[in-house]
C-alpha cells in the first residue's frame, strides 16, 4: 500500500478475511477457476453477514432477493430466445451487443451529467454517477485508494448477489452470464475508456461473493 497517499478501508477485518481466501481465478473476470477455496470464502460470508445485519440498504438488497431473481429470469428467458432464433453464436453476440449498447448509454448519460457539473471523468467522479444508478446495491465493504492529489485510483467493492445466484443455478454457462455482468464494464468505458475493471471474484462462477474492482491512473483522467 505504499504507493498510495491515502488508503480508506471501510471494514478491516472484513479485508483481511477476503485477503486470506486461497483461490485462484484464471483470469480477470473470474469466469473460470483454476481453485476456489470455498471455507474460506464461507468465513468471509459468514462474518459478512454479521456486519451487514443492520445496514439498510443490504437489508433492502436481501428483501428483494426474490425481485432480482424474477428481473434475471426476464434476462434469460429473452437472452435464450435470441439463441434459439438466430442460433447460439449470433443469438448471444447480438444480446452482447445489446448490453453493451445499454452500457454505452448509461456511460455517456455520466459524462453528460459529469460535463454539466465541470467534473473531470475520474474515478472520484465516475462513482458519483454510478451509484445514481444503483443505488440500491450494497456498498459496505469497500477499499478506496487515492494519490497524492486525493484522486482515486482504485475502487474494490465485495458483496453478495442474488442477481449472481440466479445465474449461477440456472445460466447454461458463464459466457451466458458475463452477457448480463459486463454492462458494469461498458459503463465505466463509455465513462472513461482507460478505466481498467475486474472480478477477482464472481458468484455466476461459483464463488460465494462477488468482488470487483475499477482502476484509473492519475494520467489516465480526461478533462
């Protein structure tokens, strides 16, 4: 943590708990696993529960559980239709283009919104906007990093995602699922392109929790 000025851990213990989970994603999105190590994942969870007891809006996270389950099944059974009409390859290439239309949109609706307010498209800013939109998700366990002109320059959230178990015990495989998860990603890049995102852990793949993580270099800001 060194070549950070500024480090800002919302829940120590919960860091450390996720930071001592032996698994191994094969890749940036965790859409494969080379080794996931689930006790440990169960620990984080099960201490995660305890902290987010009280919290109102992971409160109204878990209450709508069976709302996000019926919205992801909306998803699939469209998604599925367009596999099905157009065949799997181009039936899943148009629902990706799709999302990534969506996304898109969503991104550029920020920078509008960015622009107005004479915001520079950091990812100080970028989150201003974002959790516009999703207000609703949770965001008790968070790290946040800043350089020395108090810009940040690495997000990571962990949470755990009804949207995510649906797709985990349904989807017919992960590539399926990214369809619906990506749009994350097409946000941040229609936001800002140079905005570097991953999923060190992702529940469609069989992990517990989600973990995600949104970075920026301090020259890689626009004006």
């Amino acid at each position: 943590m060194s070549e950070y000025s500024r480090v800002e851990i919302a829940q120590t213990e919960l860091k450390e708990l996720a930071d001592a989970i032996d698994d191994a994603p094969a890749d940036r999105y965790s859409r494969t696993k080379q080794r996931i190590d689930l006790e440990g994942q169960q620990r984080y969870m099960e201490r995660y529960r305890e902290v987010s007891a009280s919290d109102p809006i992971q409160q109204g996270w878990d209450a709508n559980e069976p709302e996000f389950h019926a919205k992801t099944k909306i998803f699939s059974v469209l998604a599925d239709a367009m596999e099905y009409e157009l065949g799997k390859e181009e039936g899943r290439a148009a629902v990706a283009r799709a999302r990534k239309r969506q996304g898109d949109q969503m991104g550029a609706a920020m920078v509008e919104k960015s622009r107005e307010k004479g915001d520079r498209l950091s990812l100080n800013n970028f989150f201003k906007e974002f959790w516009g939109y999703f207000q609703w998700s949770p965001k008790l366990d968070t790290e946040r990093y800043f350089d020395d002109q108090g810009n940040m320059v690495r997000y990571t959230l962990r949470l755990n995602c009804p949207i995510g178990d649906y797709l985990r015990d349904n989807a017919p495989d992960v590539e399926f699922s990214s369809n619906f998860c990506d749009l994350d990603e097409h946000i941040a890049h229609a936001y800002n392109p140079n905005i570097r995102y991953s999923r060190k852990r992702w529940v469609p793949a069989g992990d517990q929790f989600t973990e995600l993580t949104w970075e920026l270099d301090t020259a890689d800001i626009l004006d």
